[in-house]
C-alpha cells in the first residue's frame, strides 16, 4: 500500500482553506493509502503563542480532523511531538539545510520584507524540520496546498542530497496539489490566501464558526461589478473564489455546471447558493465535533496513532544516525 503524510499547524482555529486544500483530501485518501496525519504542535511555537489556547487549538484540531470523517482504525493521527524522532531528525535535516534554501522559503521572506522584527530562529529553519516530519516515513505523497508546495521541492532536494552523500536512505516523495481548491483566497481580500492569521477576521471562515457568522462572512464577500458568474480567477478573482468553493464542496462539481446555473442571475443568488454550500458542510462537521468532544475518542487515536507512527519513525531515525556515523558501534 502506498503512502501519504500530511500535517496542519493549529496556530488558530482551522478554516475552510484548511478543509479544502488539505483536511478532505486526507479524509479521501485514506482508504487507498497508509495514512499520517499529524497536528504539527512543533510548528506551532515558531510564532508566539499563548499556552491556554494553543491547548485548546491542538484538542480542537484533532477533534476536527475526527469530526471530518478521518478515522484511526486507518489513519495513524497524532501529535508531533509525542513521536519524538521528528525533533531530532529535523535538527540533522536542519544541519544538512543551506542557509540560501532557507533564505528563499516564502514564509520568512515575507515577513521580513514587512519590517517584522524578533522572528524566531525556529520559524527561519522550520522548513528542515517539515522535511524530516515527512521523511520520516517514506511517504510516496504529500497532499498540500498551493501554498506547501515549495517545502515539498525543498523536502525532496534534502532527501537527494542525502541519499547521494549516505546512500539511499529516503524515499524521494511527491506533492498532491489539487487541481482545484489548493488555495482558497480571502473572502473580504481575494488577493490574500484565506488565512488562521487574518486579522479582520471578515475574510476567514472558521470550521467552527456560527453558522449565521459563516453565512454573513459569505454574503458580504468581495466580488467585481462585471455581473456575471464566471470562472476566471485574473479578472474575476473574488467570484471565482467563490466558485472553487461551491465546486469543491459539491464533489468538485465543474464550473461550466455552476456557470451555466447562475446564468442570467445576480450575485446575491450566488452567494446565497454558496452560503447554503458552507453552511450545510459546517453543520455537519460542527455536529460531529460536538460528539467527538464528549467522547474518549481523541485519546485513543492519539495514542494509537502515536504509537505506529513511533515505530517506523524511530527505524528511520536509526537508520540516518547510523548511516551519518553518528552512533557508537559497540565491538
Ligand atoms: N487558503 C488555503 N487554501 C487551500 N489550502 C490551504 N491550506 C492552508 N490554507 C489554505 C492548507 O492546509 C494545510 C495545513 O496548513 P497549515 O495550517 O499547517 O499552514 P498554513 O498554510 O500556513 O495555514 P494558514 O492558515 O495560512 O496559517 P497561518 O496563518 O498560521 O500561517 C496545508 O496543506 C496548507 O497548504
């Protein structure tokens, strides 16, 4: 059975873009696929975070992903950080990392460039550490966003790098980007990626947020005076926004269907079908989440989860300390 691995930060509460370019993929994969799905926390600390809720972030976060319809009697769910081996190996992918690679990483670049001031060193060299949370296990796919797909590439240079220094130790892994929906834009900026880190918080749609908010936040969207429901990201960006989430939350329905369905009629009607979209899939996820909470269920598949992940993660983590030298072979 192939592989595939996968993660989300909870920096905040997880949002449709989530859902979208990530979470229902893994949901759909994990039939066909052993599956990793883990809540990076260790991701979470290279920006600060206040104690209380980034516990509530992490619970809420697996809670989603159960309430999603991810299932740990075949998707091995857990916390980074109860795996220990990605702590470690990110430090040896970190030490294996240029300095120019990390120069080049979007994310840190970006905030830079905005004059931000005491960014940590965690957030600089936090792309090693994601190239060991996948190569930790081989993984045939990762299944990002848009916006991953560059610590994907820089995951995949690493494991060359060291498999042609060591001798193959990793396998080289794929990124999945879907065709649509890998980057749902910001509802009230849809220039912007839709984000945890929104500030006006008009933008986001929370997978947690009260259905009447989720419906406002839609129907107040930013959208163009051409007056027409068509597909075209470039002129059309804050429309066609909001196609690509119709589309991928009715089974990727094409957008010539919705086109040809809102032909002739206004943007209110649009939006209303929209709204009636997200709200039917919050309602159904909120629904779960509130017996996923009341249930033990969290517990048992972060510990089941952990537990699997931690074998495979300790050989693969043996397998490098050895192969670099770094052990002691007892004679
Ligand atoms: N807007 C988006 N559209 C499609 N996919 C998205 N993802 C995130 N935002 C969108 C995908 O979700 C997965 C988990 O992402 P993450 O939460 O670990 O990190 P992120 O991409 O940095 O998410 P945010 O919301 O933008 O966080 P902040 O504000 O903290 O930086 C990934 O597969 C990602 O591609």
């Amino acid at each position: 059975m192939k592989r595939m691995l996968s993660g989300i930060k909870p920096t905040g509460q997880l949002h449709l873009g989530n859902y979208i370019g990530a979470l229902r993929h893994f949901v759909e994969y994990q039939d066909e696929y052993e599956m990793f799905a883990f809540i990076a926390n260790l991701h979470c600390i290279t920006v600060p975070q206040d104690p209380k809720e980034l516990q509530k972030n992490l619970r809420d976060c697996v809670a989603l992903y159960l309430a999603c319809g991810l299932d740990p009697a075949k998707a091995n769910i857990f916390l980074q950080t109860d795996v220990r081996a990605h702590a470690q190996l990110g430090y040896i992918m970190c030490c294996h990392t240029y300095m120019g690679e990390l120069n080049r990483m979007t994310q840190f670049k970006d905030k830079m460039a905005k004059g931000e001031t005491n960014l940590s060193g965690g957030l600089y060299t936090y792309p090693s550490l994601m190239a060991a949370d996948i190569l930790l296990y081989d993984p045939d796919y990762v299944p990002v966003g848009e916006d991953q797909k560059q610590h994907v590439e820089l995951t995949r240079d690493l494991a060359i790098r060291m498999n042609n220094r060591y001798g193959t130790l990793f396998k080289v892994p794929e990124p999945l980007v879907a065709k649509v929906g890998a980057r749902i834009m910001s509802l009230s900026d849809p220039s912007r990626k839709m984000s945890k880190s929104d500030e006006t918080n008009k933008g986001c749609i929370y997978l947690l947020d009260d259905l009447k908010a989720a419906r406002k936040k839609v129907m107040s969207a930013v959208t163009d005076n051409c007056a027409r429901v068509h597909f075209d990201p470039v002129s059309q960006p804050g429309i066609s926004n909001l196609m690509q989430i119709m589309s991928s939350l009715s089974d990727d329905r094409p957008m010539g269907d919705i086109e040809a369905e809102f032909e002739g009629k206004g943007y209110g009607d649009f939006k209303r079908s929209v709204a009636d979209c997200v709200c039917g899939t919050l309602e159904k996820i909120q629904t779960r989440y509130q017996e996923v909470l009341d249930s033990g269920e969290i517990d048992a598949a972060l510990e089941s989860g952990a537990a699997r992940a931690s074998v495979i993660a300790d050989e693969k983590l043996a397998a490098v300390q050895k192969a670099i030298g770094m052990e002691i072979i007892l004679k």
